[in-house]
C-alpha cells in the first residue's frame, strides 16, 4: 500500500515554509520517517503564519508537516553542524531549502555528506537555481509568479496583475523535487548509489508556462490575460446563469455541436462563424455571447443538467465551502481526520493519489516545536549528559 512504500526509509529534513515541507510530509505520507531539523526557540517560519489558527497552530504549518519528528538543532554552530551530519550519516533523504552555498558553508553540502554516506540521496530546493547571477537571492511563490510571467497571463484584460490564488510555483516545486527524490531511490535501488537532484521555483515556474512559451515562440505574440478562457479552444470559459456561473469546456467540434443542442441553440454549430475551432477562436466574443444569452436564462444547476445529460463537459463554480460539501469530494475522500492538540475536530487534505482506494497515511499529526529532540538524538547515540550540556549550550531545544 501507498503507506509502506517508502517504509524503513529516513528522511532529515531541513526546509521550512512551503515547497521542501511539502515534499518532505509527502516522503513521509509515503511511509518514511521523516526528521524535521528546526531552530531552537522559533522553528519553521510557518508555525508564526498565523490567523488562522487550529488549537492555537498555524494552519499552515499544520497543513504541510505532518508525519513528521521535530528535532531542535541550531545549525548556525559547529556542535549543530556536527549533529546534522551524524543524523546525515544514518540518513536515506535528506532534503534542504537553504540559499545555495549555505549548506556548502555549514559543512552539509552533496561534498560534505556523500563520501560518509554514498547511499544518500540529497535535494536542494533554492528560490532561482543553483547557477546563475541570481542563485544567491531569496524568492516565494508570488514573487516566481512575477518573475517567471506567470502574472502577465493570470486574470482579465485591463486589470491589474494578479497572482494565482493557490500556492502553485510552492507546492510543484515540493511536487518535482519528490519526483527527483523518488526517481533517485528507485536509481539507488540498482546501483546502490545515491544521487544528488536540484529543484527550484523558478524552473517550476518556467515549467507551468509551457504552453505559453510555445505560444509566443511560434507566433511572436506575447499571451494575454483571458480571465477564465484559454486561448487555443473555444468556448472553453466561464458563462453567466441566472444565478451565478458555469464553465462549459468544448475542445472539439464534437462537443461543441453537444453543448449547442443543451443549450437549445442546435443551428449555432452550423454557423459559419463557428464552424471548426479556428472559426470559433476568431470570432470568440460573438460566441460567447450567443452562447450566454442562452446560458442566462437558467440556473447553474439546470444549465449543468442539461449539458451533462447532453455529454457536454462542464461545472459549476464553486467556492471552497461548496467544493468541501460536494457529494463528489466526499466520495474520493481527499479531506481526512488528523486531530492535533486543542482541535480534535482539525481535517487535513490527504495525498492526492491512492491505491485500491487507499491513500499514504496520514495519522500522525504535525509535532509539537523540538518534541522529538531527545527520542531521536538519544538513538543516535548520545546520553543524558551530552543532551544536558548541548542545551546549556543552546545548542539544541
């Protein structure tokens, strides 16, 4: 099961924010164990992102670190940087997000930890790269978004730029780097060699602009803001009704001439000016608002009766109370019971696979700041004494 698959695989993780912990509770959704390695006293930045709050924690740190042991380790130390590099040494992952040459400088770097453990896996997720005149410089999810175009194609022509409202460039740089990790130990698992893989938001970025890129290559256009439309289909957008919206997606003329007759305007798939998607693509403003005048005239939920029943691609928009009572969420069961300290009642999004109807676990809820600090440092081998003496030293928390 998805819960096993990584079972008996140990993961030092030395991110905070977003990207390296999603990747991290992701390896950990999996079955791995995962360290957590943060600073004594304030820990991940994510634990002070707070309103909101569940039992007085971040939701956003609680959303992405659980399945997790929280180890205090200050890393600016030569004691810290020691112990890091034990735990490396019995390490099967270890993924970071520090500023490339930070790792390098505290004696953490593929250099550093590779020749003691040749079996590691090592991931570095940085804001611009590893190379490059900007590989030094921080970067977060909207400032990529800025950077990489991402918001010159997001929202409607005339408005100010406008980011996506999801973590996106975060969370698929947690995605990619998972992706490299696991691509690593299935490597390892032949060679029994380990590997060093990058990730970055800035190549995630580049990578969501894709089609945009080979738009403007092949054309020489820059892509414009279409609000919800897409600029190689139409219709393919949100529509009005008489109480709110629906998207209606038809990506050939199949489906077209099926969304026609739901909408009860059979004679505009015959039109000329719609006929064949280039046809339909240049004359986009004259269809969207034939298509809408019919689509004004019923509710959403009618309009998504008929275009269903019809076998036309659609939906309703939704809010996110909507999308968490839908019937259909429910079903795939995404959104899980993990209770944490003063919120029993606390849910969480689940891993967005499954197998046999099973997803990776999700049980363990986020830790407590430096919970884990003894438990693990005791198995490494140190005593009561050592621990003493490391937190006189402020060393450990």
């Amino acid at each position: 099961m998805l819960e096993t698959i990584l079972s008996g695989c140990r993961v030092l993780d030395l991110t905070q924010n977003v990207a390296g912990p999603f990747c991290a509770q992701t390896l950990g959704d999996l079955g791995a164990e995962v360290i957590k390695i943060e600073r004594p006293g304030s820990g991940d930045d994510a634990r002070q992102w707070k309103p909101p709050e569940m039992g007085g924690q971040s939701t956003g740190f609680l959303a992405l670190n659980r399945n997790k042991k929280s180890v205090c380790i200050d890393l600016d130390t030569a004691p810290g940087q020691q112990l890091a590099r034990r735990l490396a040494a019995t390490a099967d992952v270890l993924v970071h997000s520090l500023k490339p040459g930070s790792a390098e400088s505290r004696g953490l770097g593929w250099d550093d930890l590779h020749p003691t453990n040749p079996r590691l896996v090592y991931c570095a997720i940085s804001a611009f790269g590893e190379v490059g005149p900007m590989r030094a410089l921080p970067g977060y999810d909207p400032l990529m978004q800025a950077f990489t175009g991402i918001m010159s194609v997001s929202g409607h022509e005339g408005d100010e730029p406008a980011r996506v409202g999801v973590s996106l460039i975060d969370m698929g740089t947690g995605m990619w780097a998972t992706t490299g990790i696991l691509a690593a130990l299935l490597r390892r698992a032949s060679t029994g060699q380990g590997m060093a893989v990058h990730a970055s938001l800035l190549e995630t970025g580049l990578s969501w602009m894709t089609v945009s890129v080979a738009s403007y290559l092949a054309t020489g256009k820059l892509p414009r803001k279409m609000g919800s439309a897409m600029a190689m289909m139409a219709p393919y957008e949100l529509f009005d009704t008489a109480d709110g919206k629906v998207f209606i997606a038809a990506a050939n003329d199949r489906l077209f001439t099926k969304v026609c007759s739901a909408l009860g305007k059979p004679e505009l798939a015959t039109d000329a000016r719609f006929v064949g998607m280039s046809q339909r693509i240049a004359n986009r403003e004259a269809l969207h608002t034939a298509l809408e005048a019919q689509t004004r005239l019923r509710s959403t939920a009618v309009n998504v009766v008929a275009l269903r029943a019809a076998g036309a691609p659609c939906s309703e928009m939704h809010d996110v109370a909507q999308v968490l009572a839908h019937e259909q969420v429910h079903a795939v069961g995404m959104l899980t019971d993990l209770p944490v300290t003063g919120a029993p009642e606390h849910k969480a999004m689940g891993l967005p696979i499954n197998s046999q109807g099973r997803r990776g676990r999700t049980g363990q809820s986020p830790p407590a700041l430096g919970a884990h600090t003894d438990e693990v440092l005791v198995a490494l081998g140190l005593n009561a004494q050592e621990l003493a003496e490391l937190r006189r030293g402020s060393v450990i928390a």
